[in-house]
C-alpha cells in the first residue's frame, strides 16, 4: 500500500483482472445509496487513487456506475467472468476517470449528471479488459477518500477576505442556510467555529472545515496559513567615539539589535542590526602632479608637492586618516634651445627620469598656427628624432614656438603637457 495513506487509516484494495488467471475477472466497490442521484442534478464523486511503488502496474482505469434500484447489488451472481455491472442490465456508466501508472496516491474527480434516479452505485475497473501478455505486471490498485457529493458542495475553497495581517482577518466558504460548518486548525476542531465564517485566526497553521448537510460530510482543502513577519537584516559600522542611532536609540557597543515596525498592511517587520566596530584606518596615498596641476582628494585641493595628513569620512561613516605624499614628475621639457650647429643645445629634446615611458606624440607650431615639427612615439632622453629647429629641411625663424606633448608616463597615465620653446640664434 502507498504511504502514507490520506486519511490516515484503512484503504479498499480492487483487482482489474488476472485473478484466478481470468481476465475477465474485475472487483468493485458498490453501496446502496441514502438517497437517490438525482435527474438532471450536477454530481462530482471525489477520489484518491493509489498505486504501489513495490508492483508493476499496467494503466489504471476508473469508471463510476449506478443502477435504479439497490436490489441489483451485489451484481454478477458470484460469477468469475461477468466482468463489469453494464454487463448486466438495469446498470449505467456514470463516467470514467484517466489511467494512472505512477506510484503513489492521485485525486481524481468523476463529473456526471445523471438522466434518472439512481439509487446504487459501484466503482472500478471498466469494461475493457486489460491486456495481460506482460505476466509480470499487476492487476491491483487502493482506493481511499472517497466522496459523492452535488457539484457545488465541492466548490468550498477557503478565502481569504482581507489583508493576511489586518485586525479584521477573516477565512470564509460560501454560505448555504442547509449546511453545517465545523472549522478546524492542524486537524483539530475550533470550539464554537461552526458558521461559514473563521474570525478568531490563531495563528499559522493549516486550516480546514468541514461541510455536512445530514446526506454528505466532506473536508474542505487546507490552507496553510502563516504569520506574515517581514524580517530586514541590516549590517553597520560603529565608529570610535561615537554613538550610533537606531531607532531612537544611542548605541555605544558592537553587538545584535532588534525593533519591530507596522508596515503599512499592519504586518510586523522586524529590523535585525548587527553593529560591528570600526577600526582605526591610516591610509598612505602617493601621487605625482606635473607643475601646472592640482591633486585633488576628496574634494581637497593639492598643488605643491610634500607630506600631508588628514583626516575624510570611510564609506561606513567613520574618520579615516589619509597620509599624502606628493611629488612632482621628474620630466624636464626645455624652454629654449639655439640649433646653431655649435654641438651645444643644438635639439629640442624631451628628458625625464623612471616616471616618463614614452612621448606618444609631439607637435610644434609657429606662432600663426602652422605645424612645423610632427614626432611619434619617441623616447626620452634621446636626440636621434628631436627637434633640430628646421620646417622640411629649412631653419625656422628666431622666436617663440608651442608644443603640444602627449606623454605616456610610468603609472600608467596619458597627460597632453603644452608650453613653448624659444629658438634662440
């Protein structure tokens, strides 16, 4: 038998065939009625079917079937092969539900409306006769939960009418003057909760209820109700010297911190800090700057090299200590050279210490805006393609000429440097 069985006790165990190595051989589970299906009314019959998980199970079958009077049960007249109740007369088939092979219990439903009174029913396997050349499979299968009941007693799904957290909460199934409400919590009755109505909802559980109406008792599915707490974690920083405020409160040590909150639908929505302390941060920050630059550090202002201390706000809201060393690039571009070919100052040559890589590019222009010297990736310290004072292969004029250097330098940063070179007779 599949576990755990759904109503927690006994199950009707039936057989499809293959019993006495007859196929034809099926078992049914019939009752007489306390009252009539009735003409032209909607019914539902509400089922669990199990199938074992140890048994190799061919395709199984449900069919519902009904007579007028309850003197045609039992049926078949001890019969072996008789097969199914409309195999005899004054039976009908009501209607059938799906085949199931997989292991394990499944809710299934027969929906019928019958065409007279009908006083006597049976379920089980239908007429067809299964095909047993697979000796190994298995003719049985379990029933249990069953429930006959008018279509519309089935149609008790629990609402719930408000907010999950207003003070006016309240579970509700449709309202019928003929039937009786009995509310249950975890399987447990609920003392005087006996209308269509739940409004003392104590707490998070499964709750169900139960309908009758001195014909037919069924259980309503459970709604699995919990307590709807919003839970926000947060995670701060306590700095040296000062207070940090939570909720009103002046916190001075690390640790865990709690506070509850209405939100807006009156639910709780719980705040969990944890306050760690902050550490003690010196910082050292080294920087270069050409001549003509600011340095700028959290929104201080920096232009002349040497050792600074200081003190910024940390992201976390805390002081942090900055020590900042400042210098200047080591790179020397000349203000005036006199190409003269006397051997001394002859080029205009870009020089610089371990902080200058390279010069991408360098451009001279006359005072007119003309180009007259175009270099690319040169290196520093190093005359081979420097300026030597001509435009193509005449001596430029005596003056002031602009240039425009880009610069490669060894922390990785490109700067555009511009200024102006004199050449001198």
């Amino acid at each position: 038998i599949p576990q755990p069985i759904p109503d927690g006790g006994g199950v009707a165990a039936l057989s499809d065939g293959k019993i006495k190595e007859i196929s034809a051989y099926k078992e049914y589970l019939g009752t007489c009625l306390t009252e009539p299906l009735q003409s032209g009314v909607p019914y539902k019959f509400q089922f669990q079917l199990g199938i074992s998980p140890e048994l190799k199970v061919l395709p199984m079958n449900v069919s519902l079937f009904a007579a007028a009077d309850c003197n045609q049960l039992p049926f078949g007249g001890g019969s072996d092969t008789i097969g199914c109740p409309t195999n005899e007369p004054n039976w009908v088939l009501l209607g059938g539900a799906r085949a199931v092979t997989l292991p394990g219990w499944h809710k299934m439903e027969i929906e019928f409306t019958p065409t007279s009174d009908l006083y006597a029913i049976a379920i089980g396997p239908p007429c067809t006769l299964n095909d047993w050349r697979d000796t190994t499979a298995s003719a049985f299968y379990f029933l249990d939960e069953l429930y006959l009941a008018k279509a519309y007693n089935f149609n008790f799904e629990i609402e719930i009418n408000d907010h999950p957290c207003s003070e006016n909460l309240q579970f509700e199934v449709p309202y019928f003057e003929n039937l009786r409400y009995q509310w249950y919590k975890d399987g447990i009755a609920l003392l005087n909760e006996t209308s269509n109505l739940l409004q003392d909802i104590s707490g998070q559980g499964v709750y169900q209820v139960s309908i009758d109406d001195e014909t037919i008792c069924f259980l309503s599915e459970g709604l699995d109700y919990a307590d709807t707490v919003l839970y926000v974690d947060l995670l701060d920083t306590l700095c040296m010297g000062k207070p940090f405020v939570f909720q009103g409160q002046y916190l001075t040590t690390p640790g865990q911190y709690f506070d509850t909150l209405k939100t807006a639908n009156n639910c709780d929505s719980i705040l969990r800090l944890t306050l760690i302390e902050a550490v003690a941060i010196e910082r050292g920050v080294q920087a270069k700057i050409f001549p003509s630059e600011t340095y700028i550090y959290e929104g201080r202002l920096f232009s002349e090299p040497g050792d600074y201390r200081f003190s910024v706000t940390s992201s976390s809201g805390c002081e942090e200590f900055i020590n900042l060393s400042l210098e200047h690039y080591a790179v020397y571009i000349p203000e005036a050279f006199s190409p003269n070919g006397d051997g001394v100052n002859d080029l205009f040559v870009c020089y610089g210490s371990d902080d200058l890589n390279l010069i991408a590019s360098m451009r001279i222009f006359d005072r007119w805006g003309a180009q007259v010297y175009q270099g690319e990736n040169l290196l520093p310290n190093d005359s081979r393609d420097a300026w030597d004072g001509t435009n193509g292969s005449l001596r430029v004029e005596q003056g002031v000429y602009v240039y425009v250097a880009e610069l490669v330098l060894k922390d990785g940063e490109a700067r555009v440097v511009t200024g102006s070179v004199v050449v001198l007779p």
